[in-house]
C-alpha cells in the first residue's frame, strides 16, 4: 500500500511548510492533510492575507504569484506526494468564520 511522504513524515511536511518564504502581506499559512474528492492523498493550504495587501484588481495575480511560490520552494505533488489545493482569504473574512452565527 502507497502512503505518500507527507503523511507518513507529518512533522518534517510541516516543518518544510514552515520554512516556506513569503511576502509580508500573507499573515499565515496552515496545512492540512487530508484526501480530495477522488480520493487522493491531498494538502489543503489556507492562506491569509492582510486585509489591504493588494488593491482589488491585482488579488488573482498575487495570489496565483503566492501558490506558485508555495509549489515552487515545496514541490508538494513530486517531493511529498500530496495534491495541493488553495484556500485565500483576507484576516476580516477569517474573523467573521470564528465568530458564532448569531453575532
């Protein structure tokens, strides 16, 4: 049975995404490891960005610039043996998600 690298090294996976360099505009960038929907070994990264990190009209261009980056300097498919998919949101969007439905 296959298990990919990022799943069984879990701690050296974060580690390396840990050590990824970014711009000072992405506030964070967490890792989860999981399976997508055809049932490959997959990691799900959400990426926040500062609320004013980019003026409207340029937000594909840098956050296409952000995940070549993050496959670029982790190579998560041939290195680690997971899919990478992306999940962008700015600090106000994740505050409102932590905050009860009734607020």
């Amino acid at each position: 049975m296959y298990i990919a690298r990022a799943i069984a090294q879990q701690p050296q996976f974060h580690a390396a995404v840990g050590a990824i360099a970014l711009p000072p505009e992405v506030l964070s960038l967490t890792a989860r490891l999981d399976t997508d929907w055809n049932g490959n070994d997959a990691v799900f990264f959400q990426v926040v960005l500062r609320d004013d990190a980019v003026p409207r009209a340029q937000l594909l261009s840098f956050t296409k610039q952000i995940s070549q980056k993050i496959i670029n300097q982790l190579d998560p498919n041939q290195e680690w043996g997971v899919w990478p998919y992306f999940d962008f949101l700015t600090q106000s969007e994740l505050a409102r998600m932590k905050q009860p439905a009734w607020a």
